[in-house]
C-alpha cells in the first residue's frame, strides 16, 4: 500500500490542489456531498478481486498459451496488442498494462527483439487505453461519468462502439507497419503452475458482484459486506494489489473540484467552454492533467454526458500524462538496459504514434457527429 503511495505524483499534485482550494472555499457541510462514496467502492471491488485473478496467474496463463505456438515476431506483438485491447475492458487499463507489459519485455528480451518491443509496448498502451473505452469499468474515468450520469450500460456501449472498432483497426495497422516479421521459436514454459478452481470461481462470483453494482442492481454496501470478509479469508494478499493511491487520489480530486465548482468566476469560464465544445475541452484539458482528473472537473461543468465520455476517452492519447496508464509502461521501458547503436526514442515514437491515432479518432467524431 505505501509503496504504490509513494510512487506517485499525481497523488501529491492532486492532494496540494485540494488543499489550496479549501483555503479559498473553507470547509463547511457541503464537503460531505463531494465524495463519490459508490465510485471509490466499485474501484475498491473491482481492483480487490483482479489482484486476486493476477496473483492466481489467470492471465499469464492466457497469455502464454496463446503465444505458445507463434513463430512470427510479428505476430507476438500482434497477440500482446489485442490482448492489451481486450483485456482492458475488463480489467482497466492500468492493471492490464501492469500484467501485460512484463511479460512482453521478458518474451521479446528473450527473442532479442528490442526494435521490435520499443513499439510494441507503445502499440500496446495505445491498445489499453483505446479498448478500455468500451466498457463502463475498463478505466477510472468510465467508472466515474457511468456512475455520475447515471448511465444505461447499453447506451454507452453504443456511443463508444464506433471508436472501439476504429482503434482495433488502427493497432492492427500499426503492428503490420512497425513490426517486423522475424522467424522465432516459442513454445508455451512449464512454469505456470495450477490455478486454483475454488479461488478462481470465486473471484468470478465477486467479479459479477462488483458488476453488479455497477448496474445499480446491488448496493454498493452489500458489496463491500461481502466482498471484504470474503477476501480476507480466501486470500489478504490480494489487497497488497489495490492500487490505493488511485482511490486517494479521487478523493482529493472531488474536493478540488467541488470547491471549483462552488467559485463562481472560474465556473462561468469552465462552463461556458464545455457548453460550446465539450469533446475539445475534455481532450485538450486531458494533454495537460490526464483524463482521469479532466472528467472529474468537467462534469461539474456540463450535463452532457456523452461528449465527456468520447472526449476523456480519446483524450487519453496525445501526450505521455494523457493517460496516467501510459507512464506505467514508461517506467518499465525506462528500466531495460541500454544498448549500444541507435535506438528509437520511446517518447517520439510514443508522442507520434499517439498524435495520430489521436488525429483520427477525432476526426471520427466529426464525422459522426
């Protein structure tokens, strides 16, 4: 828990933001209203019980067997990216990136195939950041607005369908023009070990909980009634996986930005943006304080629902703070060796990369709209 606190900056920004605002609106009864107490349990559950599927090996598992086979470079990193997109409906972004990213690293270190893991463990956030889109608990900020306008689950679906299936089509682009085909020899390790069928149903069974609640068909105090004594006697371990900071970090955001929105002149600026452009406002406040923090503040500003979810979204790529689930990659490529020769610079390649699947998304949105 302190480890993942102390690691991170936005936390601090976040918490000193909070902080300043009280001292220009002073602490009163109306702060009770500002915390989203649903929302920080749905992050609690849902990071709770995919801890648990990490530390099981679920998805290691996966990941191994469907590249067991391969022998094409080129189709590893095709396999990584789709399931980079997939898995980040269900898991978040940041979560997925933390399971997937080592993995790559350690495949493609092994196949001496750096050129090749410099773009596709950027392919592979763009991924994440674009598939978690489509669903209402693929990132924070989806959690957020679904939870905040009270949203249907098949409307938001559609809404962001078009750009999903965009975004699908755009990585699989990239895989083909970046990454070369190279002969390799991969067959599926034998360290794996066995996952646990009585640990495994149930976190299913409290997966569909948490989603549950997310649905508005369970209270989110039945869930953590069950969810916390359940897991304490299964596996208190998994809770060493929950990213604290994030739920923190919340926290100090909805104080920052209740205050905000109780100043009168920076509302009537705020809001008369949003009214005008809404989806510009979400991505071009994204480039500079990630999406995350850009739905919390702009959601105060406007009604309309459907522009902050496209807008934070596809706001999420662009520069590399865009999506905080983007530095989680860095800090792993950060860490690799250098090698002597040129080498690509990750954060051009990011920065391009990103730029132009930026470009054409948000082209996208004004075609369809």
């Amino acid at each position: 828990m302190l480890e993942h606190i102390r690691k991170d900056p936005v936390l601090y920004i976040a918490g000193l933001l909070a902080a300043a605002s009280c001292f220009i609106v002073h602490p009163d009864k109306q702060y009770l209203d500002y915390i989203d107490l649903r929302v920080l349990a749905i992050l609690f559950g849902m990071m709770l019980v995919v801890s648990e599927l990490v530390q099981l090996g679920v998805f290691a598992r996966l990941a191994d067997k469907l590249l067991s086979k391969t022998g094409s470079s080129r189709m590893v990193s095709l396999i990584l990216v789709y399931l980079s997109f997939f898995m980040g409906m269900i898991l978040t972004n940041d979560v997925t990136l933390v399971t997937l990213v080592p993995f790559a690293i350690t495949l493609m270190k092994k196949e001496d195939l750096r050129r090749d893991l410099v773009f596709t463990l950027i392919l592979m956030t763009v991924a994440t950041n674009l598939g978690s889109m489509q669903t209402p608990i693929g990132n924070p900020q989806n959690i957020y607005l679904f939870t905040h306008y009270q949203m249907h689950i098949g409307s938001f679906m559609l809404l962001v369908l078009p750009y999903s299936v965009c975004s699908l089509i755009l990585v699989t682009i990239g895989v083909f023009a970046l990454c070369r085909d190279k002969k390799i020899t991969r067959e599926m390790s034998n360290g794996t070990g066995t996952i646990s069928g009585v640990k495994l149903a149930l976190c299913i069974a409290l997966f569909i909980l948490c989603i549950l609640v997310v649905l508005r068909v369970v209270i989110y105090p039945v869930m953590l009634m069950i969810l916390i004594p359940v897991m304490l006697i299964a596996d208190h371990k998994a809770f060493k996986g929950v990213d604290y900071s994030l739920i923190i970090t919340f926290v100090f955001f909805f104080v920052f930005v209740g205050n905000m929105g109780r100043i009168d002149a920076i509302y009537q600026v705020i809001s008369g943006i949003t009214s005008k452009a809404p989806v510009l406002a979400c991505v071009a406040l994204s480039q500079v304080i990630s999406n995350v923090p850009a739905a919390l503040l702009l959601s105060q500003f406007t009604d309309n629902a459907k522009a902050l979810v496209i807008g934070t979204n596809i706001g999420g790529l662009g520069t590399l703070i865009a999506s905080m689930a983007s530095l989680i990659t860095y800090k792993f490529h950060c860490s690799l060796p250098k090698t002597q020769g040129k080498q690509i610079s990750y954060i051009g390649a990011f920065t391009l990369i990103n730029l132009t699947a930026l470009i054409v998304l948000s082209a996208l949105y004004l075609i369809l709209s």
